[in-house]
C-alpha cells in the first residue's frame, strides 16, 4: 500500500512539471498568479512577481518577490537585456549581470561592487533533487571576493534549467541547499502551491 501510494505522490509531483512550458534561463513571469516553490534546508521560499513592472533609472524592470518560510520578504528587480539578464541595486542605480541571455562555458562576470565573481563551468550538467532530474542545466560557480556577505559561505555552485530557469544551489561540497519543487503556473484564486497534493 505504501508502494502505491508513493508511486502515486510521485506521478502527481511528475505530472506537475511535465504541463508546464516555459522557456530560458530566467524565468520573468508577467502577472503575479504564477509562482515557483523552492525547498530552502528545512524551510523553504516562493518567488512570484508583481502585476505592474517598475521603472528605474529610466528601465522598466520586473519586480520579483522572494517569501521565506520564516515570514521575510526580498524584493529584486529584474530586466532583460540583449545580451545579458540585470538586476538593479535601488540604492545606488547599479545593476549587476545575473546570467547571460545566451549562456556558455566559459562565461564571466562579476557584481557591479566586485563583491562576487561568477563562471558558467558547465553547460549539459544534470541537477538531481528530491522533486525532479534537471538535465541539460548550465552550472555556475560563485565565489565570493571579499567579505560583504559574511553570514554567506565563500563559495557556491548554482544551477539553471533551459526549460525551468533557475532549479537551485549547492555548496563547495555538493550539498544541495536549495531546490525547485514546484511551479505554478497561472494560478486560479484558492489554488496553493508547496502542499502536499
């Protein structure tokens, strides 16, 4: 009985993540009835973007939430460029690469403040997570240059999807700190995401 009943949880978690269409390496979603669920340890995090798009500096940039499981909220803005995906620092205007449109080994880049450096280090590595085989993902490696994020480990490997966008991180070691375990996408009002089905 138990058998089946996994196999059964397992469908519906497959099931789930082979509806859903998306495409490049970040996901820039236009309405906020849409959203990713991530594990985060033992917690866990929702990313889901604003209705309306923000103007900043004279760039139009979509707004992007990160809820934490411990009630904390991060909002990050976000815009597409022709060859590169930004996010803006409010404070001080400057934006910083988040990835490029068109990602390859090889790529470099680092924050506006040189306070990380970032690599694609693979572009056809598989991410395997409780939720889901990632395949084909580009891998990322960071590192920090100096000490601004103290509270942060030095390094970490990150890990985007061509179909998914972002799936998640692990440390220097492997050990997988975050991870996409669902997607919803426009999302009919009750409907829930990260609960059990």
């Amino acid at each position: 009985m138990k058998k089946i009943i996994g196999i059964l949880i397992l469908s519906l978690v497959m099931f789930s993540f082979t509806q859903i269409k998306m495409d490049g390496y970040i996901s820039l979603f236009d309405n906020s009835s849409s959203a990713k669920y991530y594990k985060y340890g033992k917690s866990y995090y929702f990313e889901f973007f604003d209705n309306d798009k923000e103007i900043i500096a004279d760039k139009e940039y979509y707004v992007k939430y990160r809820k934490y499981g411990w009630g904390d909220v991060d909002t990050t803005y976000y815009r597409k460029g022709t060859k590169n995906y930004y996010h803006i620092d409010k404070k001080t205007l400057k934006e910083s690469i988040v990835l490029p449109v068109n990602p390859k080994l090889g790529d470099k880049w680092t924050e506006n403040d040189d306070s990380w450096s970032y690599e694609v280090i693979s572009e056809e590595q598989t991410f395997k997570t409780p939720a889901k085989k990632y395949k084909n993902c580009m891998k990322v490696n960071c590192k920090q240059l100096t000490n601004k994020d103290n509270e942060k480990s030095k390094e970490y490997f990150l890990y985007y999807s061509p179909e998914y966008g972002y799936v998640g991180n692990v440390d220097s070691n492997g050990k997988i700190l975050s991870y996409l375990s669902e997607i919803k996408l426009n999302a009919k009002e009750g409907e829930k995401i990260g609960t059990k089905k």
